[in-house]
C-alpha cells in the first residue's frame, strides 16, 4: 500500500510560514536542494492545499529562464509531469499536471491507495495536512528544520486532541544548519 508522506519546511518554532506569511528563510541551499530532488523522485502523486499549489505554479513556466541551473531544471523535469491533486473551495481550474479534487482529502487518499501506482502519495500544505493528519492517515512526517525562529504563523501540526506515537527512521544535517527529520507514526 503507498504511503502518505507529509513533508516540509519548518522553522525550528514550528511554523512553515512566518506572521506576515512569508517563507523566504526556507530558500534551500544547494545541498537542500538536491535532497529535495531526490525526495521527489519517490512520489507518485503530490496532494496540496490551494496556498501550496498557487506558490508551486512558478515551477510550471520557470523553465522558460535560460539563467536556471542544471540542479533547477531536473527539478522541473520531476516535479512538471508529477500528478497533483489540488483541494479548494475557491479555485475552479487548475494548470499543468493537476486536478481539482472532487471529494474530501481522506476520499481522495484510499482511492488513491486502491488503485495501481507507483511511490509515495505527498501532501503538502499545512491546512489539507492536518486534515488528513486527524482522519489518521499519515504514515510519515519529513520535517526539514529550517535555523530560524518566525514567532508565529502557519503552524507545521495542527492541533491535535490525541497522541500520535513516532519512530525516528532519519536524521541528516545539511551544511546550511537545516535539519532533516523523518519520523514513521507506529501503528
């Protein structure tokens, strides 16, 4: 069965995004980079919430600048054709290799599961995450630790009304102080 990954940038207070909603602190530096590269290679289908997928539309024209580098272009090149699956309220279109979802996120997920298909079924998004994370779906979190404290924001978890046991599978330390954190929900 595919596992659901929930995974992204967070500041060492616990925010994916700071007061004012901004994230700049999570430009990754080359080795960030690269690991992100990787990651994505495991991923068959990326779920987002409508603020994620409007921020990762830049990705779908960015190949256009001929001043991208090597590393920015196999991004491209995974992360285009991977199919995304978006979930809002206020959108009625959606560009390049993604839906608009027509049901609710945990509908989504076991069809997703049932059918054949390759790699990790990625959410991304703090809002659709902790949706998914109180139907008890998430089978791992990958928390990129980001050397910053925002003091305030979008929090990385949700408020959750229960415990959720974890087993470290994965630590890493980059040069640029960020730290990799991947944890398995044991079950």
């Amino acid at each position: 069965m595919r596992s659901v990954t929930y995974s992204m940038g967070v500041s060492l207070d616990g925010y994916i995004v700071g007061p004012d909603g901004g994230f700049d602190w999570t430009a990754p530096e080359d080795d960030v980079f690269r690991f992100w590269i990787e990651q994505i290679r495991g991923v068959g289908v990326h779920l987002l919430g409508r603020r994620l997928y409007e921020t990762m539309l830049y990705w779908e024209t960015a190949d256009q600048d001929p001043s991208i580098d090597e590393d920015t272009r196999e991004w491209i090149a995974l992360w285009n054709p991977l199919p995304k699956v978006v979930f809002s309220t206020t959108l009625t279109s959606v560009q390049g290799n993604a839906r608009l979802a027509s049901g609710g996120v945990a509908e989504e997920i076991e069809r997703l599961r049932a059918e054949p298909g390759e790699g990790d079924i990625a959410i991304g998004g703090a809002t659709l995450a902790a949706e998914v994370a109180e139907a008890g779906l998430i089978d791992e979190y990958q928390i990129m630790v980001y050397p910053v404290l925002v003091g305030g924001g979008i929090p990385f978890f949700a408020r959750l009304e229960r415990q959720v046991d974890l087993e470290l599978v994965e630590t890493r330390t980059f040069n640029s102080r960020v730290v990799h954190l991947r944890y398995r929900v044991v079950r």
